[in-house]
C-alpha cells in the first residue's frame, strides 16, 4: 500500500463505508418500496448486511418529505415549450405525506438499527422543470438555508437522531447551497460520483457531481469546513476496483440506493437481493484480504475526524 494518509486512525491503511441513499417512508404499497416496509424491505436487507458483517457500518441518506410518485417525465404539461419550467414533469405526492415525522415507526426502526447514521438527502428531492429530481438548482443561498432549516426541523420533530451529513439529490451541488450548508453548520457533503476514473493516489473525480474532488480521499472543499466523499464503488464495479482503492489507502466508498426498481425508472444500484449478495461477497472478501489493516467506519466519524485534524 502507499503512505498512510493522515485522516486514518493509527494502525488501519485504508478505509471501508458504505451509504444508501433515497431511504423514505415509501412502502410496496406505493410506486415503489424505499424503507416504510421495515425489515421486510430495503432496511431489512441492510439490517442482514449489518448482522452478517459486524464491523460493517452505514450513512442513511434520508428525505425529510419524499414527493416523487414517478422519476420520469410522464405529465404532458412537461412537453409544452415556456410551461414545462414551471410544472413537475411526473406525478408527485402530496406535501407532508411521505414527512418523516409522520412516520413514527419508521423512525424508530432507523434509531434502533446498529452502526448507522441518518444524514440528510434533500428535502423533497423535487424541482419544477425537465431534471425533476435534481432538487438544488437556481435557488439562493437564502433558500438553499430555508430548505435546509426546514428538512433539519422534520427530523427534530420526528425524533430522528442524525448527523450533520448532506446528499444533493442527483449530485448537484451549486455554489448557493454550499455555502448555506456551511451556514447551517453541515460537516459533511457528498456530492461526486465516479465510477470510471482508473484508482490513483491523486486521481480526481470526473464523472456524477463535482469534477475534481479527490475520487478516493476524503477532503475538506476550499473555502470551507465542509469534508467531501466520493463515490467510487458501486452494483456495477468490479472487485479490482475495490481492491484498487484499499491498496492505494483509500476509502473505498460503496454507494447503494433504496428501491431497484419504481416510478418508471431502474436503479443500477438499487439495494436489490442481487445487490445484496455481491457486497455479501464483497465485504467478506475484504476482511479476508485485509483484515484488520481496514477502517470499516461511516462518513460521520471520518468527518469528525478529519475537521479535528
């Protein structure tokens, strides 16, 4: 391996976390199943993940108040020239009723699951106009605050406990909302995805998100205290590439999402069965090759990390 980065706790030469995004309230009964089933749906399969793997930990990125009911545009307003800027391109729920407060037995499922941290996934992971799911886009950094405010105050109400970690819903991280999660006191963003990037020590992500950002370090963004992660594993890697970013002393960053399959759209990464077994696979792999020279940790504690050094 090379030279031990500094943001490694002594003893450990790379690192392990792994992130879920999209998790929500939907149930089987909705256009698709993101975490309302419990442990028969997606949080079941990563409570099995956990169980198997007890040195194994997860960030859930969860939405405050989850609103697409489709992730394709579907709404013939959506066609018409000066109108589809203004109008949801699919089929929406109504607001507050995938609110996480409203769902008390899905937060007490997430509170009680081991070794995992809830961060926040956008608000409603909604925009008016063709990139329906790219939530931030033109906004000030006074709305981008407001937004904030108010997915933070769903989770208080809620009693959801959480870390101050943030996912732009489809990568998208404009200047605006950078700074007001730095306002909002956020330590944590992950807004970059890279899954082609051949694994180097100074290699930069190109692909979803920020271009540039270290593709296997983490880092903290120029000009402020917010620490960065990349993905840059996932479904449709192969094992070299895990392999790759251990033995060049990185984190080795696996990203999944909730649901497979719904609202007219399939997930590469979606925490399918299919999924499940390969990152069985994967992660018992690891700790044969590795052993104990592998951090398996969360962006959380990275974070904390290092923002202390």
């Amino acid at each position: 391996m090379d030279v031990t980065p500094t943001w490694l706790p002594p003893g450990k030469e790379a690192a392990v976390c792994f992130s879920v995004d999209d998790v929500h309230p939907g149930t089987s009964a909705d256009a698709y199943e993101a975490g309302g089933d419990l442990e028969r749906g997606a949080l079941g399969r990563i409570a099995r993940l956990l169980d198997r793997h007890p040195r194994l930990a997860v960030t859930l990125f969860v939405t405050p108040d989850w609103r697409p009911n489709g992730l394709v545009a579907t709404r013939l307003a959506a066609r018409v020239p000066g109108l589809r800027r203004l109008v949801h391109a699919a089929s929406v729920h109504p607001k507050g009723r995938m609110r996480v407060d409203r769902h008390p037995d899905f937060v007490a499922f997430l509170n009680a699951m081991p070794r995992t941290e809830v961060a926040v996934h956008g608000l409603h992971h909604l925009h008016p106009g063709p990139r329906l799911a790219v939530e931030f886009q033109a906004q000030d950094r006074a709305e981008c605050g407001r937004k904030l405010r108010e997915a933070l105050a769903i989770f208080d109400r809620g009693g959801l406990r959480y870390v101050r970690g943030f996912a732009p819903p489809a990568w998208n991280l404009p200047p605006p909302l950078a700074e007001a999660l730095a306002d909002c006191s956020f330590e944590l963003v992950s807004s970059a995805r890279d899954l082609q990037t051949p694994v180097t020590a100074d290699a930069r992500a190109a692909m979803s998100g920020l271009h540039g950002v270290s593709l296997i370090h983490p880092e903290i963004l120029p000009g402020s205290r917010l620490v960065h992660f990349t993905t840059n594993f996932q479904a449709t890697s192969p094992r070299e590439r895990a392999y790759a970013v251990v033995e060049h002393g990185g984190l080795l960053a696996v990203k999944a999402h909730a649901f497979k399959r719904g609202g007219g759209h399939t997930m590469l990464d979606g925490l399918d069965e299919l999924y499940c077994n390969y990152l069985d696979l994967l992660f018992a792999d690891l700790d044969r090759r590795y052993g104990d020279a592998l951090w398996w940790t969360s962006m959380g504690t990275i974070a904390q990390r290092v923002r202390a050094a």
